[in-house]
C-alpha cells in the first residue's frame, strides 16, 4: 500500500514538473528583453521612438526617445576598464521638424561607465543589480553625436543616452543571445524566475511525499537537471561549463537536497561577456535634447 502510494505520489509529481517545465519553455523571458528578435542582422531596423516638438527658437527630442546604432567598440567584461570610450554608429536620420540634425552613419561617442564582473549563483540572488543574473555586465554612456570621418560641414551635439533598458541587441553575438537589462546594463539574456518556480514546483513536490522526500527531492531534481542543464546551473550554460546531460542530473540532484541550493548556489559562477562590433541596439536619450530652430546637420555649428 506504500508503495503504491508513493508510486501515485511520485508520477503526480513527475507531470507536475514536467508541467513546470513546460511552463517554462514558454514563459516569458521578456521580463529582460521585451523585443527579442531572431535571425540575420537588418540593413534598416526602423526601431525609432521619437518624441519630439518644436517650440519658437528650439527643437526638443525629448528624453525616453529610442534610436538604433550599430556598436564599433567590441566589449569585453574581462579586459573592459571604466572610462574606455565607446563609439557607435548611427542607423536612422534623427529628424525634428521636418530637419535631419543628425544623419544616419554619425558617431555616437561615450565611454565604459560600469563594469560588472561574474558573481556566484547565490550572491546574484542577493544583490539588486542585475538581480538573478550571476554573469558579467557592462553599461556604456553616449555623451556624444557628430560627424564621421572627414566632411565639409562637420557637427557636434551633446546628448545624454544610455542602451535602451528591457531591448535586444541584434546580430552576431558571443555564444549567448544579449540584451539591455531593466538597469540599462548589456548582459546575457537570462530570466532565472522560470527555473526559480520549476525548484518551488519541486520543493513542494518531494515534500508531499513525506518520509520519502530525502528521495523524491533529489530524483525530481537531477531529472529536472537532466531535461535543462539550466535549472541545475541556474545560469546560462556557457561553453566552460562543458556541461552535459549526465553533469546537470548530478548537479540537479545535489540542488535537490535539503539546503543543497546553497551548494549549488556557491559552486555555481557566471561568466565574462563578449559584445562583438557590428551588434545592433537602441539607445535612449535620458535627458532631454534641445536644438536650435535654426541648425540642420548641414550647418557647421557645435551644439
């Protein structure tokens, strides 16, 4: 009668985390980039999100307006140093008014303003920057939009713009999609509240089971491990993880013991990131821009 009743238990408890996993594959991961978006690098992106308006004597571009640029610069959270500059190339005409003041193809020039390194999977949990998230992150400031290379009637308007928080970064990439996180930081995109709800589903799966739990914690667990390295990471798998089906059962497994998530959670450490040029992204203005009525991108005039 035991058996059979952990039996029943048991298989109650495979389909509830299957479900979770299930549920997982499709939940949404746009809590970290709500625009995620797939395949070959676009010639025209069109993703601006101008907000503007003229008033006698100036033009405003107002901030939260959102831009595409093609990165020059390529990133490297190892070998970064804060302050590096960063240039990025325009993708789309900044027009106001029916005037271009910045055409596409113009630098945007900044600088490295926060470095993030790899922290271990538990540390992440308890820390508000990139919450959850153990890899490494970079943030970048553009302060800058000017003419490219040599030109008759050169340009230089100051702006104050950041990578657009919660957006993709598209093109050829390291290894692991990147986005802009909610704090404006490029990291690898990686929501862990999926993988988070699939170790609840479990906890309170092998705990229905009573005196049998110290069994059914650890065998749910490496299965769950198993189905999606992942879980049992709860990280990204990068390439020196060398992580195989067989490895994420046993790390799995030890996560399902009592109070085996802080084993895991200190063994487990995210990696480096690496963000080649060529990567498309948006940026957003924080501050508002204002132009003189008067200016065009033609006119050699410094703003």
């Amino acid at each position: 009668m035991v058996a059979r009743k952990l039996l029943q238990i048991s298989f109650l408890a495979s389909c509830l985390l299957l479900g979770a996993l299930s549920a997982a594959g499709f939940a949404s991961t746009g809590a970290a980039c709500e625009r995620s978006l797939r395949g070959p690098i676009s010639l025209s992106p069109r993703y601006l999100k101008l907000d503007d308006e003229v008033t006698p004597g100036s033009m405003v571009l107002k901030s939260g307006s959102i831009f595409p640029v093609s990165l020059l610069t390529p990133l490297d959270s190892k070998t970064a140093h804060m302050g590096d500059k960063v240039q990025a190339m325009l993708l789309e005409d900044i027009v106001i008014g029916g005037k271009n003041i910045a055409p596409k193809g113009s630098h945007l020039t900044g600088w490295v303003n926060l470095i993030q390194g790899p922290r271990n999977v538990l540390e992440s949990k308890f820390t508000p920057t990139n919450w959850s998230n153990a890899n490494g992150a970079i943030s970048i400031h553009f302060a800058s939009i000017e003419s490219a290379g040599t030109t008759k009637h050169p340009f230089h308007i100051s702006i104050d713009a950041q990578p657009a928080p919660g957006t993709p970064l598209r093109g050829v990439q390291h290894e692991h999609e990147l986005c802009v996180h909610r704090d404006g930081c490029i990291s690898v995109r990686w929501s862990g509240f999926k993988y988070t709800a699939t170790g609840v589903a479990i906890s309170a799966a092998s705990w229905a089971t009573g005196p049998f739990k110290l069994i059914t914690g650890p065998v749910l667990s490496g299965t769950a491990g198993a189905i999606k390295p992942e879980y049992a990471l709860d990280k990204p798998v990068l390439k020196e993880d060398a992580m195989t089906r067989t490895k994420g059962g046993l790390v799995g497994a030890v996560k399902g013991l009592p109070g085996g998530f802080i084993i895991t959670g200190v063994a487990n450490r995210g990696g480096y990131i690496k963000v080649p040029s060529g990567v498309q992204l948006e940026v957003q203005l924080i501050s508002d821009l204002v132009v003189p009525t008067k200016y065009a991108a033609k006119d050699a005039i410094n703003i």
